[in-house]
C-alpha cells in the first residue's frame, strides 16, 4: 500500500525522461521502474543517438546519460548538449560504474547537473529526479 502511495508522486507523474545507455537491460530495468511512477520514458542506445532523439522530441525534461558507452560516450554527450541554447538548463544526471570522486568531477565540469554511481539506488535516483525536476519547473 505505501508503495503504491509513493507511485502516484505528483513530482514525477507525467514527466517525460530520456534514459541513454548501450546496455539493454539498464535500459528495461529504469524504463520499467520509472514507468511504475507514470513517467514518460524514451530511450537511446548511444550518445548520438540520444542527442538527435533530444533533438527530435519536444517536452524532454530531465536526461539520464550513462558515461561508458560506444561512439559518443556520455561525457562527449554532455558536453554536446550543454552547448546547445535549448539545453543548457536541462537537467542531466550522469550514471556511471566508476564511484570515484575525479569522475564525479569529471561529469560536473562537462555539464552534468548531478551524478549518481551504479548499481543505482532508485530511491536515490528518484529523489534527484525530483529535486531536479522542481527547480526546472521554478525556472520556467
């Protein structure tokens, strides 16, 4: 029951998320969960392919970027992004194996707006969301 409570989050209902990761289950694994809370979720399997999809796609209100990926991995991805006008203020939190400070540092300084390590914490990760989702809504 409280769980069910916690579903129907007024914070995360309806928003829609872009999830980019080259691995297929992390893909499934967060769109599943995420849904769960009546998020809208898209999905890209590369860097390139996330920015051209964030590109495509109007209403995209938070990005979930995996750093290690093939082609354009998520540093690139982020730094591409950030240069773009209609993006600066997007939130991105970067997600990553690695949990060692230099590369928190490292997605922070190409523009990510938070970062969380793997294996994630989806409550944690939830409560990002949130936050980062509230201040998108006081700037706009």
């Amino acid at each position: 029951m409280i769980e069910q409570v916690h579903r129907r989050d007024p914070a995360l209902a309806g928003r829609k998320v872009l999830i980019v990761d080259d691995d297929v289950r992390n893909i499934f694994a967060l769109t599943s969960t995420l849904e769960s809370y009546n998020m809208n979720v898209l999905h890209a399997e590369n860097g390139q392919e996330g920015i051209n999809l964030l590109k495509a796609t109007t209403g995209i209100q938070a990005v979930l970027m995996d750093i290690m990926m093939p082609e354009m991995d998520g540093y690139e991805a982020i730094s591409a992004i950030r240069q773009m006008e209609d993006f600066r203020q997007l939130p991105i939190i970067a997600l990553t194996a690695k949990a060692m400070k230099a590369d928190r540092d490292h997605c922070l300084q190409v523009g990510a707006s938070d970062y969380i390590s793997k294996p994630l914490d989806i409550d944690q990760l939830l409560s990002l969301l949130r936050v980062w989702l509230s201040r998108q809504d006081e700037i706009q």
